[in-house]
C-alpha cells in the first residue's frame, strides 16, 4: 500500500519505517526540514535501539522516502497517518494546534479516496473535529473517511513495540475505511481491536492513565514500605504474582516522566472535568508523581542536615528512561534546578541523552562523558535512570572515588551484594531498608 505520514517524532519515524519495513511503500513527511535532511541521510534524529539499521535498509529499497513537501508527501497515498505532536496545554488540556495544522496542511492535498487515520494521542471527540477541519478545506469531490488508530509504543523499544505489538486499535464509523487500516497492519499478525472512533480515542488514555497509577500507587506503597519498615520489592514481587494484578510496572523509583504519561493524565483529567466528571484518583496519581519526582533531594538534604551547599552531587542518568535521549517531562530536570537552588555543585552523566539534557537544565550543572568521571571526589551520588551501564557499575571503583560513599538509587537497580561488600557505603533505595 502507498502510505504518507504526517510528523516524522518518535511515533512517526518508527511507525514508517515498521511499515516500510512489511512491505509498504511509506512517504514521511516533516515540517522541520533539518530532520528530513538528516533522514535522507540515513541518520536517524532520535536515539531508539533498532531504528537506524531499518532506516538504511528501507531507504536503500526505496520503499522509504522523506519530503517536506505535504503535495509530494500525500500524492497517490492510500491511506495518510497524523502522527504529529499534542502537548500538554497552559490549562492541562491537550493542545491541538500541531494536530488542526496538519489537518489543514494535508486538507488542501487530500485525494479523493484516501483514509486518514489519526495516530496521535487525542481528546475524545478529537477525531469527529479533525473532519470536520479537512472537510472544510479540501476540494468538494472528497468525502473525509477518519480511522482512530492510537500508538502503544514505549520510547527505549519503540521499533520492538511497533513490530511486535500486543494489539492495535482501530476506530472507525466507516467499516471500509476501518478494514483497509487492518489490511496495512496484517503483516505484523498483531490482534486488532475494531471499535468506534470515540472508543478508541479513550483507549488510549484510559491505558496510559491506568499505567501512571500503577507506578504512583507502587510509589505510595514503597513510602509507606520505608516508614514501616517492610521491603517494596518483596512486596511488588509478591503482589504481581496475582495475575489479576501482573508484575510490569510495580517497580518503586522517582516517578514517571517521559513525552505522555504526565500530559495524557493531566488530559484526561482535565477533559473528565469538563465533563462534568471528577477523576480524583488521576489527581492523586499526579499528586505522587510530583512529591516522588524530587524524592531523591529530599533525602539527600535529609542525609545532610538540611544544608547541600558545597556538595558535591553526581547525578547519573538525565533521560526519563533508559535507551533513550528523550528529556521531555524527565524526573532529573526538577531534580537539577532543586540541587542547584539549594547550593549543590552537581555534575551530571548520561550515556546518550547529554545533548539533549543540555537545552533544557543548561549550566544548572556540569556534564561528565563517563561515570567515573561524575563521581570523581563526590559527596553523593543521586541514580535517575537506570541505564545498563548505571546497573552494571562497578560499586567498588565507584566507592574509591567518592569523597565520601553515600548512594540514593532513585531505581532500585544496583545489585546489593556489590553494595553489601563494600565498607563504609551509605546507600539508600526507594521503599526498601537502607544499607549503612
Ligand atoms: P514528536 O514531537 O517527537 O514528533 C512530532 C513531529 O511532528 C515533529 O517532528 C514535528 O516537526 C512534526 N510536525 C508538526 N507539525 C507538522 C505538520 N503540520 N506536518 C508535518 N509534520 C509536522 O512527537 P511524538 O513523541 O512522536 O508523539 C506524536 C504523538 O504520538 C503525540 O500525540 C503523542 O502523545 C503520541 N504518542 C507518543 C508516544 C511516544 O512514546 N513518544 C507513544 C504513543 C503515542
């Protein structure tokens, strides 16, 4: 099939370059034309495990191309996907206006028979005005055919997710329309969920909602585990055995960041509101994240009295997760500006998110290219992301060069055999006995 995407992001790019890589002939199409130069390129403007190799061999077969041009891009396209960006709004309601543009970008192209499917994350009801916004602004001889197709992917494994998904929804009041997005997507063999448009828009957030409060109930629950003395991971091993509850997401840490959770809760949340309907757990969900976002500074002044002027503090790992150098919404921004207001002298590693770290916390801290080198004659060490290499580290040698070896591991991920064979180390995790 002849497919055009609009918005070439971490949903865009993955998913043209999976469906090029079944079989389809994929036009990705981007505003920001430094990124299609580069793509054209064959490099890749995001860090995700996987992608690259995919993108060179699918631009090789030239069943993958890149244009700025929205008229090259759409022309002769069966079925156009938006994939573009819907931030979070002033208000917490999700912004559309990347979303209405593209509408309007792709209106003016559109051909007649042409599905447009509707990727991004969006509000319910969404949908219903994306068509309205084409139907006004392509030429009359077409009749709008919308599909729901919201994204599961997660950021570190998005060409694995997107490959090898656990289901794909599609939502459509236009049963046609609905089976050929299904056509596009059989060669993955993935169950495909049909519904309406409004119930797959809510599908989507309902999921991301659900996720966000198992990491912050996991989170309430591990204070609680450290003010009463029990261990969290035993506690999340024990309760995920349940298969009613599952074991993914119950790990205790620093909260969830990241490009959706934070914005599609507030979303929800806030478009329940307007609704008439009060969602107070999504309120509490947040409300966690946000305390548990800067638990580690919290700890850290708690360990030294109140006062981290003239410390110095190694962060190591600035992404919101690992295998990625995505920093939008990352726990470790807030964490930086507290440490830095708070007299800290912070030098920060990451292993691929450093430049991207750089635009958004600045000289608010100093940046090291190993971990060595950040923890080099430190007060303290703060753990954000749990990175391979951060898990892996040699505690010993990290210890040696510490001025004095007190660790908080924000991600419960170093091994504490390491951590008991070493003398004199402070280490404190989340919702699990100190070792001191
Ligand atoms: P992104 O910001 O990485 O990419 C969006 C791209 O759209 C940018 O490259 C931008 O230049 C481009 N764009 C903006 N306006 C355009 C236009 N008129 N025409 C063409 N291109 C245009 O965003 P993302 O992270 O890929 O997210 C896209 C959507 O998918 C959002 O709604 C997001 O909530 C949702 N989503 C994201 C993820 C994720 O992990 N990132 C997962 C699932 C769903």
């Amino acid at each position: 099939m002849k497919v055009a995407i609009l918005g070439t992001g971490y949903v865009g790019l993955s998913t043209g370059v999976a469906l090029a890589e079944i079989g389809h002939d994929v036009c990705c199409i981007d505003v920001d034309g430094e990124k299609i130069k580069q793509l054209n390129q064959a490099v890749s403007p995001i860090y995700e495990p996987g992608l690259e190799e995919l993108l060179i061999r699918n631009l090789a077969s030239d069943r993958l191309k890149f244009t700025t041009s929205h008229r090259d891009g759409v022309s002769g396209a069966e079925i156009v996907i938006l994939a573009v960006g819907t931030p979070q709004g002033e208000d917490g309601a999700a912004d559309l206006t990347f979303l209405e543009q593209a509408a309007k970008d792709l209106a003016a192209h559109l051909e007649p028979n042409t599905i447009v499917v509707i990727k991004s994350t969006v509000p319910v009801g969404t949908n219903d005005e994306v068509k309205r916004i084409i139907e006004a602004n392509c030429s009359e001889e077409v009749s709008v055919r919308i599909v729901s197709n919201p994204e599961f992917l997660r950021q570190g494994s998005a060409m694995k997710d997107t490959l090898e998904a656990e289901r794909i929804i599609i939502g459509s009041d236009d049963q046609g329309a609905a089976e050929k997005v299904k056509e596009m997507y059989r060669p993955l063999h993935v169950p495909c969920i049909v519904t309406t448009l409004r119930s797959a828009e809510m599908i989507k957030y309902a999921s991301n909602a659900f996720l966000a409060t198992k990491i912050s109930f996991i989170n309430g629950i591990a204070n609680l585990c450290e003010a009463v003395g029990a261990d969290v991971n035993d506690v999340a091993r024990g309760m995920g055995m349940d298969k009613r509850i599952g074991e993914a997401f119950l790990q205790a840490g620093i909260g969830y960041g990241g490009s959706c959770f934070p914005k599609d809760v507030k979303a929800l949340y806030h478009a329940a509101k307007q609704s008439g309907k009060d969602l107070g757990l999504l309120a509490e969900t947040m409300k966690i994240n946000e305390e548990q976002r800067v638990l580690l500074v919290k700890k850290a002044l708690n360990r030294f009295n109140g006062k981290l002027t003239g410390k110095k503090i190694a962060m190591l790992g600035l992404a919101f997760k690992p295998e990625t150098d995505d920093m939008r919404e990352a726990p470790s921004i807030e964490m930086a500006k507290l440490l830095h207001e708070h007299g800290a002298e912070v030098i920060a590693y990451d292993p691929v998110a450093t430049k991207n770290a750089k635009k958004v916390i600045g000289d608010r801290v100093s940046y090291a290219c190993s971990i060595l080198e950040a923890v080099n004659g430190a007060d303290a060490v703060l753990i954000v992301t749990e990175w391979d290499e951060i898990k892996q580290l040699d505690v010993a040698g990290l210890v040696e060069k510490m001025k004095h070896p007190i660790i908080f591991d924000g991600r419960n991920c170093l091994d504490e055999e390491k951590i008991r064979a070493c003398q004199n180390i402070e280490y404190y995790p989340v919702g699990r006995p100190a070792i001191i």
